[in-house]
C-alpha cells in the first residue's frame, strides 16, 4: 500500500486501527483460539482477494475519493476497499464538514489527519502511525537509491571522461608523431618535386633544340629534294633517246656526280631527319611521364596537405576534449562530493526514522502488553463471577431441597432480625441436638418394618438394576446420536460458513459477512452469531441494521444453507415485501441460481419477481363473488423450473 506525498497522515487516521493491521492468511477454524488471549489485532485476510471498486456517483465538489491517491497490493485491495470505499479526502476542515453535509454516508478526512463523520469529528495525533512511518522510510529509501543512482552514473562519466582523455592523449601524442613523419615526408616530396621541375625544364630545353634541328633538316631535306628534282629532269633529258643533240659527255658526268652528290645527300638529310625524329620523340616521350610523375606529385601533396589538415584538426579536438575532460573531472568530483554528502545525510534520516519506528514498535508493544494484563485482569472478574454466581445457585438449590422452602419464602420469613444473636443461637441449637440424641430410638414394629422394607429394598434393588443397565444403554445411544449429531453438524455449519459470506456479497456488493460460534469448543452446545456489514456502514450487529438490510441478510442465512443443504423444492412468501427495487434485482439473482438444481414457489405482489417466473398462479373473484384460480405460463427459464 503506498499512499501519495502529502496524504500519509490522512490515509492513517481514516484506516484507524486498521493502519497497524497485521497481513496474512486466516484460518476461520484457528484464528479465534490463537487470538483468545493476545491483545485486541487486526487481521486482513489476503487470501480473500477482491477488486478496485468505488460508490455509485461523484463525490461532493471539492473533494476526490481517498482510494484515488493510494496505490494497493493485489492482495489487500478488497479489504482496503471496503475500509476506505465511503472515505473523501477534503483540503481543509470546512470543505469536509459541507461533504459529509451533502453525503451523510461519506467520512471526509483532510491532509491534516482530521476525520469528519455525520455528527462526529476525530482528531489529534498519537503519534507517528506505521502508515506514515513505512512512507517516511520508503520515501528516504527512494531518495537515498536517487542518490547512489546519481553517483554511479557520475562515476561512470567520470571514469568514462578519464578514459576520453587519455585516449586523447594517446590520439594526440600518435598526430604528433603522424605529423613530423609528415614533415619530413613533405620536405623530401618537395625536394623530388624540384629535382624533377629542373628535369622538366632541361627536357623542354632539349625538345626545342632538337626541334629547331629537326626544322633545319627539313628545310635542307626540302632543298636536297628540290636539288634531286631537277638533277633527274635533268637526267632525264639527257638520257633521253629521241634527242636531236646528242649530249655532252662532260655534262653527263658532271650531272652523274651531281646525282649521286644528290643523293647522298639526300640519304644523310633522312638519317638526320630520322635521327632529329627520334630525338624529338625520346623528349616528348621524357616529357610527358615527368608530366605525369608532376602530377602524381601534386597529388601525394594535396593527400599530404588534407591528411595534415586532418591531423591538425584532431590535434585540436584532442586538445579540446582534455581541457572538457579535466572540467567534467572537476565538475563530477564536485557532483561526487555532493552526492556523498546527500547520502550521509539521507543515511543519517534513515536511522533517525527506524530508530522513531524502533521505538513506535517498543510503544505499542508496551500498550499491547498493558492491554493483555488488563484483558486477562478482566477474563479472571468474570471467572470469579461466573464461580460465585454458581456458589450461590449450588447453596439455593440445596437449601430449597433440605428444608422444602422456596429462597423467597426463607427470606420473607426467615430472615434474621436486627437483634439476631448468632452466638445464643448455636447454643439453643447444641442444647437441642443434645436432648434429641438423650431421647433415643425405640420402635416396637422393628422387626415388621425391617421385613418390609427388606423386601422394599430387593424390589428396587432389582429395579434399580434395570434402570442402571437401562441408562447405560441410554447413554450409548446419546453418545452415537451426539457423534452423529456433531458430525453432521459440524459439516454443515462448515458448508454454511463458508457459503454466506458469498451470498452476502451478491446481495449487498463491497460488505461483509460472516458467521462466529459462541463456544467453539463444544459445537453441540455452541450458538452462532452473525456478523453483517453492508457497504459503507461499519456497524455489524443485526439490531442496528435496517428493516430491508435485516431481511437480506436473513435470506443470505437462508440461502447459505440452502446452498449447503440443497432441496428439490422451496417456499418463499412475500420474502421481499420489505426491500426495495435495487436489492429485489439482487435478491431475484440469486433466486434464479437456486432454481437452476431446485423448484422455487415464491408468494409475492412485486411485479420484477413475476417477470421471472415460468408459471403464475392467481386467484381472483370473478363477478358472481365466486373466487377462481387462474395459471398463466411465461417464457421458460434457461435452466431448472420455478413458479
């Protein structure tokens, strides 16, 4: 059961008693004699069960149930129901007095613990209640978990912030090293890539002097051609057969050397030319992969430039992360001390609040010990009592059979005067008893007396004998009629025992009913006494119910033990003239789980009972003033007949 912050005081004073109640098990058979001697306990039955429910209607403006700001077990929330189902809880002291004003069945209670009833009003405190106190620790139980909570999540940030920084040293140290292997490998890229521009610029120097070569071989190239040209038209014209003139033998041999001047010539103007080409080509060929080596350069350097850019960003992160971390360090060693200090504080409520409980328990068990001294002071009156009362009957009984005079008559007449002197008395009675012994006992029919009553005496002897004998057959016969009797007996009130209190929850919902034996030790002497509270009312006895309660629950009695000891039929008249239509609905539910194994005749005038019937019976005048019996038949029930 845990109440709201704020309500603790107004759940206890409305549980009363209830709130040092004792939770388990109860053994209808056992709990009596186990309690007979202990101080006044209450017992809440968890075996019972029972749901969450709430009175018909809202509660008075301004107030709200008290079972709204509790949170209950599954085990007690049927009987903390019915303790608290007519209980409000009211802001103040005024606002409880105009609910119960409007209500009169409701308790109002306020935060304050005052309890406000119909013409009744409870206040004060008696100290800390185990209701308040079990909040009270569960209160500091909570906040001192909060706490430690607290610190093993700081702890796990600081350890966790320790680890960061160190793995950020770690990480920075690594970029450190990371960016001087860089350096130095920027410093030998750059040095590679000069060495290589240089080579560049000398293979550009030889591609443009091998070209200009290569421009002047073929402008000797195209001279020696033109020259090669003209020396075989020339030659041509001179070897050619159809000429007029025959030729000069001198310039054919000047045009053969110059032909063959030609044409070496020519042949060296192609090897250069071929020479110059290949030149060009090595160049160009040189050329393009120190190009390509060039650019590959530029991007190992531009790599080189983001991966620094790279490491100088997680050299800075890393810096960063240390400067936080040593912050949070500080910051949760601060958050640590503090928790420390609210846990040796939370720790030291702890014990202040079970020391209080320690001594509350030590307080009421002084007061229960007190209470079963003057319980067992007050069980030892009555014994004394009950004893003398029995004294006094044994001595009138006794007085009325020796003397044959009746105890009023005795003390009517017999009574001594004012002037009785008991001392005067007793010698008067000596002095009689002494001439009554000197008279003696003469008998002259002795003899014949004897005789008879000898022969008396073996004829009542005999008879006596009889008598005996026939008593003790008797008392065989009492003993296996009481053992039969006390079984069934016992099997019954078992069987009854334990069906009235469900039939009493069917006809009044949320109440309480049970059955008690006044002598448990010895059930074929034993009364019973019943024990009823409806819904919302907390007196039990039957004398201070209503007419209709008195009736329902005399029909639950009756029904108990016809559900115990089930008949083919039964006889109800007018058995609801007195209740009203709400308890007519539930008292016909329940007559239609009896017809279900037996046939009802019900005598009524209520109209709902007439709904459920399978046949009605009438008797009416007709109008000659001849009466007439009339049977209608309705709709059959589901299941086992009734009228």
């Amino acid at each position: 059961m845990k109440p709201e912050k704020g309500v603790e005081k107004a759940l206890a004073a409305a549980l009363g008693a209830h709130a040092e109640a004792l939770a388990g098990e109860i053994d209808a058979e056992s709990i009596a004699g186990e309690l007979r001697d202990a101080s006044r306990a209450v017992v809440v039955d968890t075996s019972a069960g029972g749901r969450a429910w709430r009175l018909d209607g809202a509660p008075p403006a301004g107030t709200t149930w008290l079972l709204d700001h509790v949170t209950l077990e599954d085990t007690v929330v049927g009987p903390i129901t019915r303790l608290l189902v007519d209980v409000v809880l009211a802001d103040n002291e005024s606002a409880a007095r105009r609910a119960v004003g409007d209500d009169p069945r409701l308790r109002a209670v306020t935060p304050d613990g005052i309890v406000v009833g119909e013409g009744w009003l409870a206040a004060g405190s008696g100290g800390a209640s185990s209701v308040e106190v079990a909040a009270q620790i569960e209160a500091a139980a909570l906040e001192l978990e909060d706490a430690q909570r607290q610190l093993d999540e700081l702890s796990g940030t600081f350890e966790g912030a320790k680890i960061a920084a160190e793995e950020a040293r770690v990480a920075a140290a690594s970029a450190k090293a990371a960016l001087k292997e860089h350096d130095a490998q920027a410093e030998s890229w750059k040095r590679d890539h000069q060495r290589l521009v240089k080579q560049a610029e000398q293979a550009t120097k030889q591609h443009a002097s091998a070209a200009k070569q290569a421009n002047e071989a073929d402008i000797r190239l195209s001279g020696r051609e033109k020259a090669l040209a003209e020396t075989r038209d020339r030659l041509s014209r001179v070897e050619r057969p159809d000429s007029d003139e025959e030729a000069d033998a001198t310039a054919r041999d000047e045009a053969n050397a110059a032909l063959n001047q030609a044409r070496s010539e020519e042949m060296e103007a192609t090897l250069a030319a071929r020479s110059a080409q290949q030149a060009v080509d090595n160049v160009a060929g040189k050329g393009a992969a120190l190009r390509r080596q060039a650019e590959h350069e530029r991007q190992a350097k531009a790599r080189h430039d983001a991966a620094m850019a790279r490491k100088r960003a997680q050299a800075e992160l890393a810096q960063a992360v240390a400067v936080h971390a040593r912050d949070l360090a500080a910051r949760i060693a601060e958050s640590l001390e503090r928790a420390t200090q609210r846990r040796d504080t939370l720790a030291a409520d702890v014990k202040q609040l079970a020391a209080r409980q320690s001594q509350a328990r030590d307080k009421v068990s002084a007061l229960r010990q007190q209470l079963n001294r003057l319980g067992d002071t007050s069980h030892a009156a009555d014994i004394a009592r009950e004893q003398a009362q029995v004294r006094i009957d044994e001595a009138e009984t006794k007085i009325v059979e020796q003397l044959g005079i009746a105890i009023d008559d005795l003390l009517a007449d017999y009574t001594p005067a004012d002037d009785f002197d008991e001392a005067e008395e007793k010698k008067r009675l000596k002095k009689a008893e002494k001439d009554l012994a000197a008279l003696g006992k003469v008998n002259p029919l002795a003899l014949e007396e004897y005789k008879a009553l000898e022969e008396r005496y073996s004829f009542l002897s005999t008879q006596l004998a009889d008598v005996v004998q026939a008593r003790k057959d008797l008392a065989g016969v009492i003993e296996d009629v009481d053992k039969q009797i006390l079984q069934l007996f016992t099997d019954a009130w078992h069987d009854v025992e334990r069906e009235f209190p469900r039939v009493f929850q069917t006809l009044f919902p949320g109440g309480e009913a049970r059955l008690m034996l006044t002598d448990p030790a010895d059930m074929l002497t034993t009364g019973i006494e019943i024990e009823a509270r409806p819904p919302g009312k907390k007196v039990k006895r039957l004398s201070l119910l209503s007419g209709g309660e008195k009736s329902l629950t005399a029909l639950a009695m009756l029904v108990a033990i016809f559900r115990a000891r089930p008949s083919p039929f039964y006889v109800l008249d007018e058995v609801e003239a007195a209740l009203d239509d709400v308890n007519l609905r539930r008292l016909i539910a329940l007559l239609e789980e009896l017809r279900e194994d037996s046939q009802l005749i019900v005598i009524t005038h209520q109209k709902p009972t007439m709904d459920v019937a399978n046949v009605l019976y009438g008797v009416t005048m007709r109008g000659d003033g001849v009466t007439r019996v009339i049977s209608q038949r309705m709709n059959p029930a589901p299941r086992g007949p009734a009228e």
